[in-house]
C-alpha cells in the first residue's frame, strides 16, 4: 500500500494548505510512513524542499490525481476542487480528506481529519526562541489584488514589519516599502515568525504557526480595522494552550497503524 498526499494551492491562494500538509507528511515520517508529495503547482513544490519535503509531482487539478494512485491505494485530500472526484476516488481508494472547517462532514464514505480544533504545524514552530520587539505583518502568501496597497492609510498608523508572501508579484516589494520599517523575504518566514514578538496575519494557518511559537497573535481576517488593532495591541497576550497535531495520531489510528 502506498500513500500520496494531493495538495491544492496557486497564485490566487494561499499556502496554509501546504504548510499543514507538511506537518502531517512529517508526523507520518516519524512513525516509519513514506508519503509521496502530489501538488497543482510548481512553487509550491519549491517552497515545500525548503520546509524539508524534497520530492514531489506536479498535477494539473485534481482530476489528474488518478494517474499516479492505484486501488487500493491512501490517498489524503487536500483541496476545494470536487468535479465529483471525491465520490469516485472514495470508491477507488482509501482517502482521506483534511478539513478546517468545524462543520464539515463525509460526504461519499471518505474519511474527514477535522483540524478546525487541532491544528496542524511543523516542529518548527514549537521550538521557542528568543523574541524580539518587532511586529511582523504576514497579510498571505498572495495578494493578487494588491490589498496591502490598497490599505496604505491603515499602514501608516502602525510600526510594522512585513513579511512578503511567496506569490507576490515582482517589483511589489518596492511598492510597498515606504509603508514599513523592514521587508523580509518569503525565505524568511520561519524566522520571522517564531523570533517575533507580534505576529499580525490574515494568514489563519500562520495565526496557528505563530502562536504556536509564543508569539502575541492578531488575526484580522482582511479586517482592516486601526482601531481594532490598535485595541489588539495594548491588550495583555492572554496564555492559551492550543491541542496540536492530534491529527496525526487519529490518521495513525484510522490506518490501523502499529508502531
């Protein structure tokens, strides 16, 4: 029996996808499960060697997924995409589907992993490092409408940071300069993230990543409130414990895995 992991990302997503799928890859690895890597696009393959995934195959959709997965074979989803592919391949093969959304149920017999209440991130994130004073804006890995831009008034009320997303368009960057102290390259992401003080993101994944680092999280959902951030700001971090990675151990156990 083999396993692949089919992940839906592009230019006019996000990542967050991607970023929890390598968690479970790696939670898998570490009890001896070889998973392969299937994804629609070739930067997020770039983007998954450098979180330590260094093999995948590029698809177009998820209709293509078929030409690599036999029957009998796992398959975890990870995607919006259906065209009444779940229905058939839940017929095919063993599959799995990864969810957020607290509501979601199984809709043709296929397995659903819920992590709208265990949420899945890398170790990295829970290796806790010193902080600096900095607040880190993390709007998305896209902002294909140029959102930031658009919000520039809001920006010249704080004293942020900003890390860019690794769909942004080229030449971005200089657009967005005058609206922060310090820019940071999307290979900067980890760092930023776990050595910040402040994370604000609209990103929930990178929410879930920062807190899970120790970071103080402001998570505005394209809320571009000053007053509500500001609110934000001056508030005492309140301690909270977040379940992570349970996620893990319930694929485990729905493989019927002994380790």
């Amino acid at each position: 029996m083999k396993i692949y992991y089919y992940i839906q990302t592009g230019h006019k997503k996000n990542l967050d996808r991607l970023k929890r799928g390598i968690a479970l890859i790696k939670g898998l690895k570490e009890n001896n499960l070889e998973v392969e890597l299937i994804l629609n696009d070739f930067r997020a393959g770039l983007v998954a060697k450098e979180f330590g995934i260094n093999s995948n195959v590029t698809v177009e959709t998820i209709m293509d997924v078929d030409v690599l997965v036999n029957r009998g074979d796992t398959l975890i989803i990870d995607t919006d995409e259906d065209k009444n592919r779940i229905e058939i391949y839940s017929k095919e093969y063993n599959l799995f589907r990864i969810t957020d959304d607290i509501n979601d149920v199984s809709r043709y017999g296929e397995k659903v992993i819920n992590i709208a209440q265990s949420p899945l991130v890398d170790t990295y994130y829970l290796e806790k490092k010193e902080k600096v004073e900095r607040i880190a804006f993390f709007y998305s890995d896209s902002d294909s409408t140029k959102e930031i831009l658009k919000q520039s008034e809001f920006f010249k009320e704080f004293n942020f940071d900003l890390i860019l997303g690794n769909y942004f368009y080229l030449g971005y960057e200089d657009e967005l300069a005058p609206l922060f102290n310090n820019i940071y390259e999307p290979e900067d992401y980890i760092d930023i993230i776990t050595s910040s003080k402040t994370i604000v993101t609209s990103s929930r994944q990178s929410a879930i990543e920062a807190k899970a680092s120790g970071a103080k999280v402001i998570y505005i959902n394209n809320d571009f409130d000053i007053d509500k951030i500001k609110k934000e700001l001056n508030k005492t971090q309140e301690k909270q414990d977040i379940e992570l990675n349970k996620a893990v151990n319930i694929l485990l156990s729905k493989l019927n895995y002994k380790s």
